[in-house]
C-alpha cells in the first residue's frame, strides 16, 4: 500500500484524510510509482492515399533540462517508445516543467497552416540542429568574439553558470529578461542563444546598432532586422533612440497630414438670455 503526505490544513481538520486514503487504496494501480501504460486493444493507424509526411527538425533545448529530458527519455524507452535509425515523419519535443521541476514530454503537432512537408535527407536528419553559421553568416561579427566576451561580460557570464548548472529559485531582478525566458534559452559553440537569435555581449551592442543604421533603414525595419538574428534586455529601445536622435531619418520620416485649422461659428444667441446677437 502506498501512503501520501497530506497538507497540514487537511490533518488539523481531521477530515480528508481517511477519505484520501480510501481513495488512493482503491485506486492503487494508478498511484504506483511506475510508468502507466495502455493495456487494451492494439490501434491501427489507416493513411489516406495521398498522405504526405512531414519532418520536422528537432528544436535547441536548454542545456539545465538535457540531464532531465535524457532520464525521461530513458523511462519512456521502457515499453513506450522506440529508437528508429530513420523515419518519413518526425516532430520536435517539447519539454514542459512539472511544479515538482521534473519534465513532461510533449510531441509538438503540425498543423496545416503553419507546416508544409518536407523533404529530408539521412544526413540531415542525423545531423544536429545547429544555428551557429546561420547567425555568423548575417552579423558582421566572429563567433569567437561573442565567445570570447562573453565570458568577459558581468551579466552574461552569470546567465551562462544558470543554464549551465540550473537557474536558482530567487533570480535578481536585474536578470528578469533573462529568467522569463530560461527555458527557451541555451549555448550553443560557447554563445548564449535565445532561440535562434545570438544574446550579444555589452561591448558589440552598440557597434551593431551602428551597422544596422548605416543604411538608415528606418525604426521598424531595424527591429525586424535584429530581431531575427541577435537579441539583448532592452534591444527596442536602443533602437528607438538612436533612430529619434538621427536628424536625416527624422527629417524624411512619415507624419500625419497636418489638420485644417476652422474657426468656430459665431453664436447666433446668448448662451444665458437666449435672445438673439
């Protein structure tokens, strides 16, 4: 028989706890502390004709949750999934922390609208999803740089050892960008990535501002620029001032057409009398 700790407020009350205990001694199969698994009829899987599979590349995980995922992997294997070598289809996982901080694995599904079928190689279903030469390739600066300060920054350096080693439970105020996004993020050749975006050190920001208005793009186009790329706390808003403290983009930017001034109509009577003017 398995026991349950019960809330202090249930077991000062008195209540609660017998009904509790009934309820888990009569449902034991359930409460056991294993894997569950289905146990009824085989289910066949019948594909249209005209079926297409879909692929989809495996998404970055952060690296705190790798040990986590690995050891649900592992209980998972046992009778529930399987390794494969190769498949037509394939979906990301998606980790989702429990309150308890162990993990749920979850298959993230397509859908039609916003996935298209893929045709994929053995090779690059093998190889590991890597955004390092994607971001390299659009940013004028070397990977080894970004490494390189990254350590050398105070901030990012202390972001690096969370998603290294876990994130504690009271993080400083001053890294709350940083923790509401912890679980999207990870490092990747030695560079803090948030998604596929590169976090960029204190040093590079403002070289990079610079390089993204040397054209003079204008402010929304800046943010879309970068945001696909790099990211940093308070990114918008550099790029918001630097553009408003530009006097060639202020000058050609778009304003509203200026209103047509009219004059109000003379009154006809006296508010108060009512007689005529």
């Amino acid at each position: 028989m398995r026991t349950v700790a019960v809330p202090k407020e249930m077991g000062e009350r008195g209540k609660g706890d017998d009904e509790l205990q009934k309820l888990i001694d009569k449902n034991q199969e359930i409460f056991q502390n294993t894997l569950g698994k289905y146990k009824f009829k085989q289910i066949d899987l019948e594909l249209k004709e005209d079926f297409k599979p879909i692929f989809l590349k495996p998404r970055k995980v952060p690296f705190a949750l790798k040990e986590k995922i690995e050891k649900e992997l592992n209980l998972l294997e046992q009778g529930v999934i399987s390794k494969v070598s190769n498949n037509e289809c394939g979906t990301p996982l998606v980790p989702v922390l429990k309150p308890d901080g162990s993990v749920r694995l979850c298959g993230e599904r397509p859908d039609g609208l916003s996935r298209l079928p893929l045709k994929v190689t053995e090779e690059e279903i093998s190889s590991e999803f890597d955004y390092v030469n994607f971001v390299e390739d659009k940013i004028p600066l070397n990977w080894s740089k970004i490494k390189q300060e990254t350590r050398k920054d105070s901030e990012l350096f202390v972001i690096y050892k969370y998603i290294q080693y876990g994130w504690p439970k009271n993080v400083n105020t001053k890294f709350k960008p940083f923790s509401v996004r912890k679980s999207e993020l990870s490092i990747e050749g030695g560079v803090i990535m948030w998604g596929y975006r590169a976090v960029i050190p204190k040093k590079f920001r403002t070289f990079l501002l610079k390089e993204l208005h040397y054209t003079h793009l204008g402010m929304s186009k800046m943010k879309t620029l970068a945001r696909n790329y790099f990211w940093w706390p308070g990114l918008d808003v550099d790029i918001e001032k630097l553009v408003k403290g530009c006097d060639p983009c202020m000058s050609v930017r778009a304003e509203p057409e200026k209103a047509e001034l009219i004059l109000w109509e003379n009154a006809s009577r006296h508010r108060k009398t009512g007689k005529r003017m």
